[in-house]
C-alpha cells in the first residue's frame, strides 16, 4: 500500500512511495513541489508508515496544520486533512497498480536517451566556464551509431563555436537576440523558440517567440515553467509538460505542450537574466543529451546578451552624459549620468546659490543686428559666460533670452558655493571686458551686463513630463536673485545680505539702500561689489 496526497481546493496531486524522507515546498527540487506564497521553500517532511504518514514541519512561516490543528510533528492517516500554509490535502491511501506501458505509435521509434514518458528532469545550472564543457561532453551519444554521432559531433561542436563567436558580433541588443534564436533552431529539432528577459520589476518580459517557419508564436509559453528556471535557477526537461504535476499552468495544457525544455540566462554574480525555451507539439522527444547542450548554448548566450546589455547601457549614460555636460561640470556630469535615479521626475529642498546676469539694452542692440551676426555674438558671448561657471563648479539652469541663470549646490552641494558663484561672477565681468576689448578692435557692437547673487532654500530637481525633463531650481530665493540682477547697472554685481552672510572670503563689498521688491512686506538690504 502506498499514499496519494490529493488537493483540497486545488489540482495538486502527490504519489507517496519509498522509505527514504519525502518533503514539500515552494522549491521544485521539492519531492512534492507547490508553488504558492504562503509555503515556505522546504516547508514540511513526509515519512511513510504502514498506518499513514507522519507530517513534520520544517520551521515553515506559515505553519503546517492537521485537520485544522496547527502542528510541529504528527501521524497523518488516510481521510485526514493536512494544510501547508493554505494548500490544503487530503491523505488517500491507495493499492498500487502496476503501469502498462503505452505501444509506441506506427512508425515511430523509440529515441535513445530520451526520458521515459512523463518524466522530468530538473538540473542545476553550472558556474560560468563549465557550461561549455558541459555542452562538449553532451556531443557523445553513446546509443547512436558512429556515422550519426560522427555527423552529430561535427555539427554541435561547429555550432557551439559559431555560438561563441558570432554572438558578440551582433549589433544590438535585438539582432543579438535574433541570432540566438537562429541557432537554437538549427541545432535543436523544436518546433518553437521563445526569449523572455527580465525587467527591472523582476518580470519576465517576452521579447522573441517564433516557430521554425521564422513566423511569430502568438501564444504565450507555460509561466509555470519559465519561472521555475529562472526563480530556482535550474534547467528543465519535460517529456510530458501536460501531465507533469509540477506544471499546473492552464497555457501547458491548452497549448498541448508535448515536450520542453527551459533553461535561465544567467550571468555574472548569478544573475538571472531571462529564459530560453524550446518545445515540441509533436512526437518528438528531447533528450538528456538535448537539455546538456542547451544549457552550455545558453550560458553562451547570456554572457553575450550581459555584454550586449552592458554596451547600450554604456552608450545611454555617453549620450546622458554628453547632454548633461552641456548644463553640468563633466565630473559632476559622469556622476548624475551614471545614477540610476538621473532621468526621474521629482527632486528635493537644498539650499543653492543663484547667479542671473543680464545683457543691458540688448533689445536696441538686436535692431542693428542682423540675424547671423546677433547669433555670432551670442554664441561667443555664452561660451566665455558658461565657461566662467563650469570652471568654478557651477551648474548652468538655463538660458533665459540673452539670460544666463546658473547655480551651485544642486544636484550636489559643497560649503563653498557661496565663494564660488562670486568668483564666477567677477569672472564673467573680467571675460566680457577681454570679449569687448576684442569686439572693438573689429568694429563689432560691444555688451555690457548686470549680475544679481542670492542664497537660500529651494526646491531642485527634474520638472516637466516623461517626455521632456529639466533640471532645475524653483523658489523665492531664485526670483530675488532675478531681481537683483534687473536692478543692477551696467557693470555692476548685486548680492543679498543672505548672500554676504554665506561668503567666506568676500570681495570688497559697499551697501546700498535697501530695495523694495514686488511681493516682499519689507525692503531688503543689498551690497555692490566693488570693482
């Protein structure tokens, strides 16, 4: 006699045989496997007794309960209920029959080294380097003849190296995928190929399912089995997905999977990457031989797919980096490009120094101007002006008209922003005299601008919609410094006393009356540097 767990609730069904222990758990290496949240990896032990099994729980989260008595160890007999976590069984006890074997069909004969019907074989992955020799030992077939395995040998083995080789020439991610999906289908008899990835969630995401015809698979393949590859990393062979317990998908059965094989993508540091997957609706078996050469196919293919991964990953951050060098230092540009939080909506309260300077008169100055000359001006005038700010550590905000609005503490701010937006600004008046200087001697129109410094806490971060970000700084201390800046003359540099307050070695400083501006209860106080 022997004992069948049957599921209460569920189609879980579990044949219970043998002496040695038996155990239940999340995990497919699992002699009785059920995949649901509230069991425990190795959940429960199972021992079979002539009077029924005695059930001990494992230290599960979610405890293992007898007819609704929660229990540590107990002797379950045939008509009790035992509850893993909430899966519930009920215990049979059942007189075994011994199995017919099926006639194979007319004009099919048996394969060597394919598994017995229904069978499944779960295999752990090898560490990277050993995949491919595993691939190399799976080319000996010792049930094929030496003219087949001869020819089997040679094309496997040209295979793996064409593998290795011409999968870190794809040019993409995409053509990268492609070809790994090329190559399954020329060394493997299956009747579809499927890529899933994982994405930044952990989901598995489909990106290629085709059949040999090259024509997209539009079913989906068995979850059940993808994810028991990728979550427990192992590779899977079923000869018969539909009838095997630990597939209880609906896809395995509606799909009439005949036999599949499954086997994660995994990387460096173990990381799982996706699945390849293969199946058959036909009669067709794959072997033990098949699954040991996918596995060293596949962990080809995800060293590549990682490479190929980590080249696009490289070439956003250059182009990220690029755009963000136009606004920010380029070692303060590296650093946001390479955060994984720099294109994100949102930012934070930090407290920054705000620079605005100011072409005086630059709407006379237009009108005598044609396009391309205006244009030539700027260009030369903004070049020198930005460079004034990246050389002191700045971060320009934004070009306002003939505006420059630049300031120091956000993304990252260092205790000496204050000094150094000062120095950027008697900078940029000592270049715009150099620049005028020049401008003289070829006969073009000279410029003369106000700056306005201000200091305080501001919101700073990436505004607008997922189409379109700017990296910014909003708050009243921005709007003073603007003000500051219109109030100033020509050649003159304004600052607040907040400002004054935060220099650590200011410059020759006199106070003028204090300013009224729109929006303040109160005049503020206002300091010109003198030059």
């Amino acid at each position: 006699m022997h004992f069948r767990l049957v599921g209460v609730g569920n189609e879980h069904r579990f044949d219970l045989t043998g002496n040695a222990p038996l155990s239940v758990g999340r995990a497919v290496t699992n002699d009785c496997p059920v995949v649901d949240p509230t069991i425990s990896r190795k959940h429960a032990e199972l021992r079979l007794t002539p009077q029924g099994v005695e059930v001990t729980d494992a230290g599960s989260s979610n405890g293992t309960f007898v007819n609704g008595v929660q229990i540590e160890h107990s002797l379950v007999v045939p008509g009790d209920q035992v509850t893993f976590g909430k899966v519930a069984f009920k215990l049979e006890a059942v007189t075994p029959v011994r199995p017919v074997a099926a006639p194979a069909p007319a004009g099919a004969p048996a394969r060597p080294g394919a598994p017995k019907g229904g069978a499944t074989i779960v295999r752990q992955i090898p560490k990277t380097g050993e995949s491919f020799a595993m691939g190399l030992s799976a080319i000996v077939d010792p049930n094929a003849s030496a003219a087949g395995q001869a020819q089997q040998d040679s094309r496997r083995l040209s295979i793996l190296l064409e593998v290795s080789k011409g999968l870190t020439r794809a040019a993409d991610i995409d053509a990268l995928l492609d070809k790994i999906a090329g190559y399954a289908f020329q060394v493997l008899e299956t009747d579809r190929c499927a890529i899933l990835l994982m994405d930044e969630y952990r989901q598995l995401q489909p990106k290629i399912s085709r059949d040999r015809r090259g024509d997209n698979a539009s079913s989906e393949i068995p979850q059940s089995i993808a994810r028991m590859a990728v979550d427990d990393k192992v590779a899977v062979l079923s000869d018969d997905a539909g009838e095997d317990q630990r597939f209880t998908g609906q896809s395995v059965l509606l799909q009439k999977v005949r036999s599949a094989m499954c086997v994660p993508l995994v990387g460096s540091e173990d990381r799982a990457l996706g699945v390849l997957y293969v199946d058959n609706f036909s009669l067709k078996r794959f072997t033990e031989s098949d699954l040991d050469f996918l596995i060293a196919f596949a962990g080809i293919a995800a060293v590549a797919l990682e490479n190929g991964q980590f080249a696009e990953r490289i070439k956003r951050e250059a182009l990220a980096r690029s755009n963000f060098e136009r606004f920010f230092t380029p070692h303060l540009a590296a650093r946001i490009a390479s955060s994984p939080d720099a294109v994100k909506l949102g930012g934070d309260k930090r407290r920054v120094a705000v620079l605005f300077s100011d072409i005086r008169g630059f709407t006379a100055l237009s009108e005598t101007m044609n396009p391309d000359q205006m244009a030539a001006l700027l260009t030369e005038y903004f070049t020198e002006m930005v460079e004034c700010v990246f050389r002191h550590g700045g971060t320009l905000d934004k070009f306002i008209g003939d505006a420059v609005m630049a300031q120091w503490g956000a993304p990252i701010g260092e205790h000496d922003d204050c000094d150094r937006a000062m120095q950027a600004a008697l900078d940029m008046m000592a270049e715009l005299d150099r620049l005028n200087a020049r401008w003289r001697v070829e006969g073009r129109p000279t410029v003369e601008i106000g700056i306005g410094l201000n200091v305080g806490d501001v919101f700073a971060g990436n505004i607008g919609s997922d189409r379109r970000l700017e990296y910014t700084v909003i708050g009243d201390p921005v709007n003073v410094s603007s003000r500051l800046c219109g109030a100033a003359e020509k050649g003159e540099i304004l600052l607040s006393e907040p400002f004054r307050a935060g220099l650590g070695s200011p410059p020759p400083l006199e106070p003028l009356p204090p300013m009224e501006f729109k929006g303040k209860s109160q005049a503020l106080p206002v300091f010109r540097v003198k030059r």
